[in-house]
C-alpha cells in the first residue's frame, strides 16, 4: 500500500505538463527548505519565538518569492543538461521551448503581496536572463550548477548579514547537494526521448 501511494505521488515524466510539476515542486522545495532550516538553525532555541514574529514572517515571505526564480533557474539547467548529455543535437531549439515552459510556470502565480508587481516583474526578466545563458556553455555535472547562484541565494536568507558569519558555503554546499538529488530523481522518473520530443520542433 505505501509502495504504491509513493508511485502515484512520483509518476513518470513523460509529458510538459509533468516536467513543468516536477521543475515547479523541485525549485519551491529546495529554495524554501533552505531558507526555513538555516533560520531555525541560526535562531537556535528562540526559533519558536523568531517564527511568531511578523516582521521575521515578511522577511520569510519576501525571501521565499525571490528565491523562487533561483530554483526553476537551477532546476531547469538541470533538465537542460540531462537532455543535451543525450543528445547535443537542436540544443537551441529545445532550449527555447524549456525556457517558455519555466516561464509559464512562473506566470501561474500572482504577484506576490510581500513583492509587488515592480519587483515580481524584475524577477521574471531576471529568469528569462538567467535561463537564455545556459546555451553559452557546455551542460555542467549538477553539483557544479548552483555555483553561480548560490551567492544570490545566501544574500536572500532573513538572518542579518552580520550575523550570517561564514555560513555560505554552508548554503553553498545545501544547493549542490541538494541538485545531485533532483538529478537523481529526475533520471528516474523522466522519458527522455518522449520529453525531447516534446521539446524539439519536428520537420513539417
């Protein structure tokens, strides 16, 4: 019984709407995780008291949503890579049609309130930007991919920098560590040849 309630939770990957649940579940799980675990890390035996705070809460809601993008970033390089590793061929055309999906993910949510619509839109162009540089270079091992994201990330958490000591590469290592497993999971579950299909623009 639990075996199979774990299969239905986890089907395969064989389609977009799947690839986008899994990039969408997989970026909301890792950013947030992060952000939760080193808070109560840091606040030690006052994190009951620092969660009912309301000012710590808008600083968690505020960091979570800017992260967000970091982790479809992160999670779709990730997809990227496990298909080009397959097959290098219309590298740019599948490319293309991975970023619309992470795009459209985006685009389900409403502009957060603890953002606004100004800062949400920014995240959005940043994403888009971040998304149209991982065609410049040859697909990473997905312990390298959160190298150039791990700094952004670190700066979000809602711990005052002063307080934040040395704990980045902490935060650094969470990220790679925390992609390996994605990756793995994403290997697991996903038809590689029905999503590149899916992906790739076929002859008319």
């Amino acid at each position: 019984m639990i075996l199979r309630a774990l299969l239905r939770r986890r089907p395969p990957i064989h389609d977009l709407p799947t690839l986008a649940a899994f990039i969408d579940q997989n970026a909301a799980f890792v950013v947030q995780k992060g952000i939760y675990e080193y808070a109560r890390a840091r606040a030690g035996h006052y994190a009951k008291v620092l969660f009912r705070e309301a000012g710590f809460l808008q600083a968690v809601e505020q960091a979570r949503w800017r992260a967000y993008p970091l982790g479809l970033a992160m999670v779709a390089e990730l997809v990227e890579g496990a298909l080009t590793k397959q097959d290098s061929r219309q590298r740019r055309e599948r490319l293309d049609a991975l970023t619309d999906l992470v795009l459209g993910v985006f685009d389900r949510y409403p502009v957060p309130q603890a953002l606004g619509v100004e800062t949400w839109t920014e995240a959005r162009a940043e994403l888009a930007r971040r998304l149209s540089l991982i065609g410049l270079h040859p697909p990473k091992w997905a312990k390298d991919i959160p190298e150039s994201f791990a700094r952004a990330y670190f700066e979000l958490m809602p711990i005052h920098e002063q307080l934040r000591g040395a704990d980045f590469f902490t935060i650094r290592n969470y990220l790679r560590v925390s992609m390996c497993n994605i990756h793995d999971e994403l290997i697991r579950r996903m038809d590689i040849r029905a999503i590149e299909a899916r992906l790739t623009p076929q002859p008319e």
